[in-house]
C-alpha cells in the first residue's frame, strides 16, 4: 500500500474506533452525505445514528477497497478520485466505476482496474 494510501485510509477512519466515519469518507471523495446513503443503500440518518451499520461499513469498504485499487492507476490521489466518480469505462456500457459499485459491481471494478495498472488495454 502506497503512503499516501496509507494516510487516506487512516483519514477516513471513526477517532476511536475500527470502523470508517462516513463523514469523513464523503468529505475525502466530494460527496454530500445524502448522496453516499443512497450509494450505500441506507437511509441518510443512519450515517449519523447507525455508523456502525454493517451494510453502511461494507460501502464504506468497498469505496476504500476501489479506492485503493485507482491509486494504483493513477498515483495522484484528486485524479484517482476523478477517475472513480466521473470517467465512462465503455467496457460497462460508459458507466462510472462509482455507479458499478452503486450496483454491487465492486470486484468487476477493482479486476477493471488492476488489469489497466498492470498494462491492459481493452
């Protein structure tokens, strides 16, 4: 895991605990927390009153596992973060890497992605 990796992830987590903030999250992807509850497939309140809510910590993982596997791609961490949220892969019909982990697509994004790291193209 790269360093700067390293100090993402470790932003991202809840002060005290073991588990993500999904406040901190968003804030490191750009995203209004309403917006990452819908991603996650929660209500919005439970960001705030459910933190520990294991369907809201296994998005959370997931986006950090994506995460992790774009800054392998692309080591600047803002274009990392661009290429997840907003380029069209054509091959997943010019869907975002973010509307295929919305979909429950996490390990077809993370094999997408370390096929290109490694030189793929196609």
């Amino acid at each position: 895991m790269t360093a700067i990796f390293a100090d993402v992830l470790e932003s991202t987590r809840e002060v005290g605990t073991s588990r993500f903030s999904a406040s901190n999250v968003a804030n490191i992807l750009g995203m209004q927390q309403q917006d990452l509850a819908e991603l996650a497939g929660v209500h919005r309140n439970t960001l705030r009153t459910h933190p520990e809510s294991p369907k809201l910590q296994s998005a959370l993982r997931d986006l950090m596992r994506v995460l992790s596997a774009a800054m392998a791609v692309e080591s600047d961490l803002q274009r990392a973060i661009f290429l997840v949220k907003n380029e069209p892969i054509p091959a997943f019909r010019h869907k975002t890497l973010l509307q295929l982990v919305q979909e429950g697509r996490t390990d077809d994004v993370i094999g997408y992605l370390e096929s290109i790291s490694t030189g793929f193209v196609g």
